[in-house]
C-alpha cells in the first residue's frame, strides 16, 4: 500500500515538474538574456554579436548583453556556455573555431561540439581572408607565395588562438601550398588585427568582417579569400579554388547555441527572435557590409552545419597529421 502511494506521489510531482517547466518556457524570457562572445572585442564574432544583439531582444522584449570570454582559441567561453543552465539566459556565440576546428586538433577540449549544445540558428557566414601589412614585399597571391617559398621560417602569422579557424586553416593552406610561416596566436581576432596592423606581425589569416575596414583604409593588403566567388568589396583578390587550393575554400559560421536540453519553446522563441529581427533592412545590411551573407536557417539545419564541418576539420587533421603547437 505504501509502496502504491509512493508510485502515485511521484507520478503527480513529474506531472507538476513538467507543467511547470512548460509554463516556464511559455513565459521565456522574463529577465535579461547574457549573449556570450567566447573572444576579445573587435573580431568578427563580436562584431555579429553585437549587430543582432539590440535587435533581437527587441523581437524578444528582453535586453539581450553581450559578454566576452576569450581564451583558449574560443574554448573557454564555449566551455562556459556547456556550463550553463539550459534555461535559455546564458547563450553562446557559435563559430566554427569553438564546433568544429579547436575539437577536432585538440584531444583536450572539455566538451563535445555535437552532444554538448543545443544549435538555435546560423545567422551569417562570413568569408575568410589572408592579409599583409603594407610592408610585406608582395601585393598579390603570386608574390606573397614565392616570397614565403624564397625565406622559408622568415615570416610569422597572427591568428584568433591555438585552435582556431584561422589557425587550422592556415596550416591546412601551408600543407597544400609547400610553405613554412610560424604561427603567433592571440586570444582573439581583435589583438591579432591591432598588432598585424601595426607590424609587429607580417600576415593575418582572418575572417573578413574584422579584416574588412583595415583592408579598405589600406592598412592591410588582401591576398586571397575563402569564398565561394571573388567578393563585391574585393573584386582584385582571388579565392584559395583560383590558385589552385579549393581545400581551404571553406566559409565561417557565426550563430547562436545554448547548453543542451533547452526547451523547445525557448529554442523557438530565440530563432524566431533572430529571424524575426533579420527581417528589418538595416540590420541585414549591416552583416551584409561586412561581406558576410545571412543565412538564418532552422536549428535542425545548424546542427547538421556543425557536425559536418567538424568532420571535415577532423578529417583535416587526420590527413595533414596536424597538432597543436
């Protein structure tokens, strides 16, 4: 008999937990959203977080705060955003270093890209470029390799961190191309782009939103870019498939995750929210200045974009032997 009613007790408090939870996710969100940018300020990530952020907790009726945690080649925040309680207020900036590049060189890393978050929605994909500072005796493709081939070990390059897209896909390009240039990582694009701006740093191997606007002042010389074709704001540079490497023709990704077990509801709510926010002009052309294209796809979408880029990184690494430094 005790035993009967014991069974029935805690039947009727699952029942109430899942009412609960359902009319907790239906009043989401009812306090301030943290968006949790796993970089300094300045790179491309923040920059994206920074232009759907207002938006999109306007869409929500929420203020949506942006937080940068860099360290790590993007880990460390991500690693935050794991950690997290799946109540839909702590998200995460998604990028391919963080899901797809940093897990799939390092053994390390303290989470799994694919069962560990919950994928929400990719807002835009962003080409990638190789940049020179003014200095560099080369202004185009031809020349930046044969000089590299000429002094091989004589050049550095800068990159967002150990891990990172920057850093696996210039190494994948030094295997295709036959070249030797020493890695210099940073904890974020932004300290990368200041210190290649200024010279300390010959070469930068970033994602084109933060490279962009030292490029058109003429601070930096772009050499090729990731891209599927030759871009409005570049018309002169190549992409990697015009000299011959499509390998490292590959795009970035920047979107929203949470930790996993998010409710549906509150998943709904947030891509709706950003969806719903890309509709306005001004936003759009925004991300669209920078040479990024909007994407905005489903959650079910992104998760399959993750697991399949992180593959291909790992099959990178797998192929070229490649390790951390």
């Amino acid at each position: 008999m005790n035993r009967r009613l014991n069974l029935i007790a805690t039947d009727a408090a699952l029942v109430l937990s899942s009412t609960t939870g359902a009319a907790w996710a239906q009043n989401y969100p009812s306090k301030v959203i943290k968006l949790q940018v796993p970089f300094a300020p300045g790179g491309t990530t923040d920059i994206v977080a920074r232009v759907i952020a207002d938006p999109l907790g306007k869409a929500l009726g929420q203020s949506v705060v942006i937080e940068n945690k860099a360290g790590g080649g993007g880990v460390v925040g991500a690693s935050e955003t794991v950690r997290a309680a799946p109540d839909g207020y702590s998200l995460g900036m998604a990028t391919v270093s963080t899901t797809a590049a940093n897990p799939a060189i390092n053994p390390k890393i303290p989470y799994n890209p694919i069962t560990d978050f919950t994928p929400i929605i990719n807002i835009a994909a962003t080409p990638n470029v190789i940049a020179v500072h003014p200095s560099f005796p080369a202004r185009n493709y031809k020349d930046f390799l044969a000089e590299i081939k000429k002094n091989p070990g004589k050049y550095s390059y800068a990159s967002s961190g150990t891990g990172g897209i920057g850093h696996l896909q210039t190494e994948l390009w030094k295997s295709l191309a036959g070249v030797f240039i020493t890695h210099i990582p940073y904890r974020g694009a932004g300290p990368a782009l200041n210190d290649t701006v200024a010279g300390q740093v010959p070469i930068i191997f970033d994602n084109l939103p933060s490279a962009l606007p030292f490029i058109q002042s003429g601070k930096l010389i772009a050499i090729v870019v990731a891209a599927p074709q030759r871009l409005s704001q570049l018309p002169n540079v190549p992409t990697f498939k015009e000299v011959g490497l499509e390998p490292v023709n590959r795009m970035a990704y920047y979107g929203i995750l949470g930790p996993k077990n998010l409710p549906k509801e509150v998943i709904d709510k947030i891509s709706g929210g950003v969806k719903k926010a890309l509709e306005d002009p001004a936003v759009r052309k925004r991300i669209e200045d920078t040479g990024s294209l909007v994407v905005a796809n489903t959650p079910e979408q992104f998760a399959a974009q993750i697991k399949a880029e992180f593959e291909v990184y790992k099959s990178v690494v797998d192929a070229q032997k490649l390790k951390l430094d």
